[in-house]
C-alpha cells in the first residue's frame, strides 16, 4: 500500500507544504517516524519531534507555526487528529479485508444466506436460518446461531458468539471473544430460598456503525430486545444486561457495567468501570467519569457526573478535597476537645477554690 502526498491532501482535504510527489507506505507516530511513514502533529507536547523526524509526510494543524525548518512534507488540515482518524480508516481499508469466499473448515447450514464477497473463516458455524450482508467478514471460530441476521460490511472478530435470533446492522464491529445474545439474569426466588430461571425469550439489536469491544457481553431481553442503537461504541469487557437500550453516539469505556431495563440517552460518556443501576434512565449528553456509581435516574440533559452515589463532577472534587483533609480535621477536632476540657477543668477548679474561700470568710 502506498500513496502520494497529493493524494492523500485531496482526501483530507488538506493543503501541501513540500513536495506532492512524496510517497508514504505505512502509518506510524511522529516520535517513531522513518522515511516512506506518514504521521501527525496535534498535541503541541510533541512538537520537538516534527524538526527531527526522518517521516515523509507528516499532518498539522491549519493553525500550527512552524519554529524550525522541517525536511519532511506537510500537509495542514483542518483537525490533525480527526484527520489521522480518516487517514487509519483509509489505510485500514487499503490493506486488508479483501478475502472472500469460505474456508473448507467451516460449517454453514444450507439454510443460510450469505451476500456477495462474504468471507467466513476456517471453524466458524452458521447456522440455519442466518442471514449474512454483501461483504462481511467473519473471522475464524465464531459461532452465529439460528435466524441471526448480520448486515453489510461487518468485522466479526476470532471467538464471537452471537446467540439466535439477534439483528446486526450494517458496518458494524465486534471484536474477539464478544458474546450478543447471551440470557439475561433473571432468576426468581421461590418460596424454599432457590431460584426459577425466568425464560429469556427475547433478542438483542445493534444498529448500523456499531463496534463491541472484546470480552463484552450484551443480554437478550427477557421479551422484546436489548438495543444498542446507531453509532454507539462499547468498550471491552463491558456488560450491558437484558432490556437496555443505549442511545445513539454513546460511548461507555472498559469495565463498565448497565444493569436491567435501563435507558442510556444519546451522546453520553462514561469513563472505565462506571456502574449504572437498573431501571432508571440517564438523559442524553450525560458525562461520568471513571468509577462513577449511577444509582438513580439523571433528569437534566449534558451533565458531568462524579463519585458514587453520582453527583455533579466540580461538587464531588470540592467534596474530596475536604474528604482528604478529614484526617487532619479530626485531629484539629480533638486537640479543640482536648484544650475546652482543660480549660473546663481550670475554670471549674479555680471556682471551687473562690467558692472555698468565700465560705472561710
């Protein structure tokens, strides 16, 4: 795979400074940069690196100054690091992905419907029923059980499993070892302190643009489905359980979990190991950081959450700071009641002593 740095303006819609002609063959970072190696500049941390890089093209910012002479060509973009985005999607899609066809190690049912260019790799299954879009690319041992539909253009990872009946949609990503589909936690207790299993009978739907981190576990609904919806991105090792529904453009982090019957609004942000309670709903726009604990339902719409039980992110770092300081409060607390009860005991001896001598008298 190669490309010129003309090419790769046009793309970007970016303007050259050096040579047009320049050729590129891989991608890498500006610290590391060697000739045929394009990279980018968008953290000023790193600026150092760009007068010592031996990369051939390197992205910056429309914005950026240049302090030193550069022997490398630059092209100047509106948003260096949304433009290397782009930039990994083309070369993505430029040097892999192609293959077609299936392994003679795979199982498909004759009841399935592959699309055009499918691939499925050597010890995946499909099963009956199982409907799978134009240019998908099923990795090796996964399994796809009955009536799954899976749309258009996806990545279906090593290790995948994605239980009957669940609905993928186009473009979508799920990497290695992802479950969709597995049963809900529902257990009813009975009356000598054991559990019934409440039959899952319902399904998961991800939407189109959608990508599963590796290890994540999505439940089936108990009746009707878990949907996550357009364009949301789920970390690795994150469970969401059985009748969530995740709004679109919402991105949750590693180590989170979303528990039962849960509404997640549009474009919210949670950082690793956030815990959501179930049954409650989170407005859109909703920001937690890392080891935020949402016990109850968040009304009002972009709001940056801390702390568990969760609470407004600048209240809960005021709280901290005054939590830290607990220690040294207590000690100031007890050397007060240390020094009240002296003075106490001062006071009530040297009235003892008046009432003495007033009694002599």
């Amino acid at each position: 795979m190669q490309f010129t740095a003309k090419t790769l303006a046009d793309y970007l819609h970016g303007d050259i400074v050096g040579d047009e002609n320049t050729v590129a063959r891989t991608v890498a970072r500006i610290e590391q940069g060697v000739p045929g190696a394009v990279c980018f500049l968008a953290n000023p941390k790193y600026e150092a690196f760009l007068y010592t890089t031996r990369a051939s093209i390197v992205l910056v910012n429309r914005s950026f100054e240049i302090r030193q002479p550069v022997s490398c060509t630059l092209i100047r973009v509106d948003n260096a690091y949304e433009s290397v985005a782009a930039l990994l999607e083309l070369y993505n899609a430029m040097k892999s992905h192609h293959r077609k066809g299936r392994s003679w190690r795979a199982r498909v049912s004759w009841r399935a419907k592959l699309g055009k260019a499918v691939w499925v790799g050597a010890g995946s299954y499909i099963a009956r029923g199982a409907r799978i879009g134009n240019n998908t690319k099923i990795f090796p041992q996964v399994y796809i059980g009955e009536n799954v539909s899976i749309g258009n253009d996806c990545l279906i990872y090593p290790g995948v499993k994605i239980y009957h009946g669940c609905k993928i949609g186009n473009r979508c990503t799920i990497h290695a070892n992802a479950v969709i589909g597995s049963d809900g936690f529902g257990f009813a207790p009975t009356a000598d302190g054991s559990y019934r299993k409440i039959p899952q009978i319902g399904h998961v739907i991800l939407e189109d643009d959608v990508e599963i981190g590796a290890n994540a576990a999505i439940d089936r609904a108990t009746i009707d489905a878990t949907i996550v919806r357009r364009g949301v991105k789920i970390d690795n090792l994150v469970q969401i359980a059985h009748n969530v529904e995740v709004g679109e453009d919402t991105v949750i982090a590693a180590l989170s979990g979303v528990a039962g019957s849960t509404k997640i609004g549009r474009q919210c942000m949670f950082g690793g190991q956030v815990g959501v309670a179930g049954h409650i709903t989170v407005a859109d726009g909703t920001r937690a950081g890392a080891q935020t604990g949402i016990s109850a339902t968040v009304k009002e719409p972009n709001q940056l959450l801390s702390g568990s039980p969760a609470i407004n992110y600048y209240d809960y770092f005021k709280a901290f700071a005054i939590f830290r300081r607990l220690p040294q409060l207590k000690k100031q607390v007890e050397q007060m009641r240390t020094e009240t009860e002296q003075r106490q005991n001062r006071d009530g001896t040297e009235t003892e002593q008046r009432r003495n001598r007033d009694n002599r008298r």
